[in-house]
C-alpha cells in the first residue's frame, strides 16, 4: 500500500509543481512581451500567421485555446497597430483570413529570436540529454490530456 501512496503523492508533486511552472512561464512571458507592447495572446497570433496564407479567425481561436470574440478583440489591437491584415475569403464572404504585414512579420522575428534566447537562458543549465528525456515525458502527459479532453470526460457540467 505504501508504493501506491508513494506513486500517488509522485503524481501529485509533478502536477503541483507543472502548475507552479504554468504559472511562472506565462508570468514571465507576460512581462516579456509586454516589452513590446503586446501581450501574450497578441504575439502567439503574429508566430501562427504568416504572409501568405491567411488563417481564418476560427482556426486562430483553436491554435491561441480562446474563443471567437477573444480573437476579435486580438485581431483588432494588432490591425490597429498595423502588423495583420484581415481579408474576406474568395470562398465564403463570411469568413476572414488573417496574414501577417510586412510589419508584422518584423516585429514578429525581432521578439521571436529575443524570445528564444529568453528561454535559453531558463533550460541551459540541463544537459541536453536529460532535456530529452524530459521533453518526451511531457509528450506523454499532453497525449493523456489531448484524449482525456477529447473523451465524453471533458463534458462540462452547467452550473446554472
């Protein structure tokens, strides 16, 4: 019984901690994009567009986890800022696409390879052999999550 406690108080450690990481990188992030006056939503919609092909505002939500009107109001800030061009799709008048400026590309690269060295800084000290190692076993926790959300499990209850 001992071992099953163990393992149970292992597994709860790991999420604790996992969330006490969540936590810390998207803190972390936040006050690094906003360097750049943006925040974190905005930029990772500028690293998924991309000059060529547009990307329709659903798609968008689905990539950035928001909602519709959430991408609104993203598209908007970063229209207004002149870094994303919304265009009407030749298939569907309904649907717009969503391309990166030249600007935007830009601004997009310059925060991006800031970005990357941001994070060198917070993994350089693991070899790269245990990096992984590590990378892989969180490969196996997103797969567990993917089909638990996409189960019969992930039906939310309405509280109402």
């Amino acid at each position: 019984m001992d071992n099953v406690q163990d393992v149970q108080q292992s597994e709860q450690d790991i999420y604790h901690l996992l969330t006490k990481l969540f936590l810390q990188f998207d803190d972390s992030d936040r006050q690094f994009f906003n360097e750049y006056g943006l925040n974190t939503r905005q930029f990772w919609a500028l690293y998924h567009l991309d000059e060529q092909s547009g990307l329709s505002m659903v798609d968008l939500s689905k990539v950035l986890l928001t909602d519709k009107s959430n991408v609104t109001a993203i598209v908007d800030r970063l229209e207004a800022a002149h870094y994303v061009r919304r265009t009407t799709a030749a298939h569907d008048r309904r649907v717009f696409l969503l391309t990166l400026t030249p600007e935007g590309r830009k601004v997009r690269d310059y925060i991006l390879q800031r970005h990357n060295s941001h994070i060198h800084k917070m993994f350089s000290s693991l070899p790269q052999k245990e990096l992984k190692r590590f990378f892989a076993m969180l490969q196996t926790i997103s797969g567990n999550l993917d089909e638990y959300l996409s189960s019969e499990h992930s039906v939310r209850v309405s509280t109402d």
